[in-house]
C-alpha cells in the first residue's frame, strides 16, 4: 500500500447534473476518493483485483443477500484503506454488483489504486 500524497490529480471526478462522471475507476473528489466498483460475491477471499474497463473488480466473501456482501466489502475496504467504516459511503449498488463508492480522507491506498493515481 503506498500512503497518500496530497497533490492534484489529471484522475479528478466532475459533477453533473446526472452524477459524478469519472475517466477511470477511481478519481479524488476533494479529500474524498471516489470508486467505480465491480463487485463479485460469494468468492474463496476478498480481496482488491484489477480494473476492468471503468470498475475496479472487488470480491468478497458474503453471500449477496440483502446487501450483506456490500456491507462485507465496506468493513474490508475500511481496513485496506485506514478508515473506520462510516467514513466509506455506498452512492450506489447497495444491492447490484455494480457499485460507487466514496471514501472520505483515505489514509492508506491499495496499489492498483495508487498506481492509476500517480
């Protein structure tokens, strides 16, 4: 994991009237890291994979029942990311694989992520 520098990104999100639009998986928001994610339930580990097209692939281990595998992912992404689990908010897909997040003041990046940041 690489700790977080503070600069201005070209990976930035922009609002409009339908949304947040981003060129790629992730893109900062202010202070707040915004994710394009595709989740996969049900899996042998969680666990952060790579990007594919303009989501970032995230597997977990829960079932996908009632939102149990999102809430799953939530409390894995607080620990890889250094924040405690309010701090992460599902914008959408709270019950489809196809998620947003925002993560506010990440302490801490997953290489993938970093790596599309720099």
């Amino acid at each position: 994991m690489a700790k977080i520098k503070k600069a201005k990104s070209k990976n930035e999100a922009k609002e409009t009237g339908k949304g947040l639009v981003m060129d790629s998986f992730c893109a900062w928001d202010g202070e707040i890291l915004v994710l394009n994610v595709l989740g996969t339930p049900s899996a042998k580990r969680d666990a952060i994979g790579k990007p594919k097209g303009q989501q970032l692939k995230i597997s977990v281990t829960a079932e996908p029942v009632g939102g149990r595998a999102t809430d799953h992912m939530v409390r894995f992404l607080a620990k890889e990311f250094g924040v405690s689990i309010p701090d992460i908010e599902v914008v959408f897909g709270r019950y489809n694989v196809n998620k947003q997040l925002r993560i506010k003041a990440p302490k801490a990046l997953p290489a993938v992520i970093a790596k599309q940041l720099s």
